[in-house]
C-alpha cells in the first residue's frame, strides 16, 4: 500500500462517513487547523520542555487526534466505532486540573504578556494561537454542527497552552515581556 490514492487529484477528500467534498470544505479546514495545532505541538515536543509539560503536550496530540476524528464525522458514528476517538467532559476538567496545578506557580498577571521566551515557551505561544484559529474554524460551522464538549476542550486548551508556555518560560528564567 502506497501513501498516494490519487482519490484528491480533483481537489476533494472524503469524509469519515465516506461522503466526498471540497478539499475547502469549512469542515476539512477546521480539521486541517487541528492537525496543524498538532503539528505546531510537535515542535514543542522537539524544542524542548520540561517532562511534565511533555508528557501532558503528548496527551494532548492524542485529543487532538480524536477531536480531528470527531470533526471530519459529521454524522458521529466514529465514537462508537474506536474507543480512543471518545472526547468528553473527562478530557475538558483534565486540561482545567493541568491548569491550576501550573497556575500555582505562576506570578499573576497584571497585563498582557508578548509572546516569547525560550524556544519551548514560545512554541507553546505558537500552539495557543493556532488553537484559537482552530477554535473559530470550529465555530465557524455552527452550534449544531460540533459537539458541545469539543467546544468546551479547544477553549480550555488554549487557556492550558498559554499557562504552559508561561510556565516552560518561568522555569527557564525567563522573565516575561509584558505589554
């Protein structure tokens, strides 16, 4: 098996449910967005950060995974066919629980901070944003066209990659650039 199938010479892709659309399709953006978020996480993983922040970046690939899934499902069978595509509330209260377990050492913050840092950091800075442009491809499609949990963990991911990149900064020494 060859990884070319030709089946996108004409500028369509298919669909979990097999359907074929446009390969500018809302719904293929918003999962190209996902994949390049995961993408952008792997040069996290690759510029260095601590074992915690790594372990929980790799974790979180594996969502990115099962949310990239669950979108390009749009009749959302694909749960009930592979386990590790399940998404739920579970996932969205782990991210908060990374969240204020980093929050604790972290200075509070008074003002807007410029993205940066060490190289770690400012992946991290990288990832937040690409999260938020998935985010809104997500939205993009409409309440009734995603899943309310995946709302729910895309914006508490973003929330999770600033502190972490606050935190890979802080625990290099570097001190944040505020605006």
């Amino acid at each position: 098996m060859t990884i070319y199938t030709r089946s996108g010479d004409h500028g369509e892709t298919s669909l979990i449910d097999g359907r074929r659309v446009p390969k500018a399709d809302p719904r293929v953006d918003a999962c190209g967005d996902v994949d390049e978020l995961n993408a952008v996480l792997g040069m996290v993983l690759a510029a260095g950060v601590d074992p915690d922040l790594a372990e929980q970046v790799a974790a979180v690939q594996r969502d990115l995974l099962a949310l990239a899934g669950r979108l390009a499902d749009p009749a959302g069978k694909i749960a009930d066919r592979v386990p590790k595509a399940a998404l739920g509330e579970a996932d969205v209260r782990r991210l908060e629980t990374w969240i204020d377990q980093l929050e604790i050492e972290l200075p509070p913050l008074h003002r807007f901070l410029l993205p940066g840092g060490v190289r770690g950091g400012a992946a991290l800075h990288l990832a937040r944003t690409v999260c938020r442009r998935a985010e809104r491809r997500m939205v993009a499609l409409g309440p009734d066209a995603v899943e309310p949990v995946l709302f729910a963990y895309i914006n508490r991911l973003s929330d999770l990659l600033f502190v972490m990149a606050r935190a890979a900064n802080r625990r290099a020494g570097e001190i944040e650039s505020e605006w």
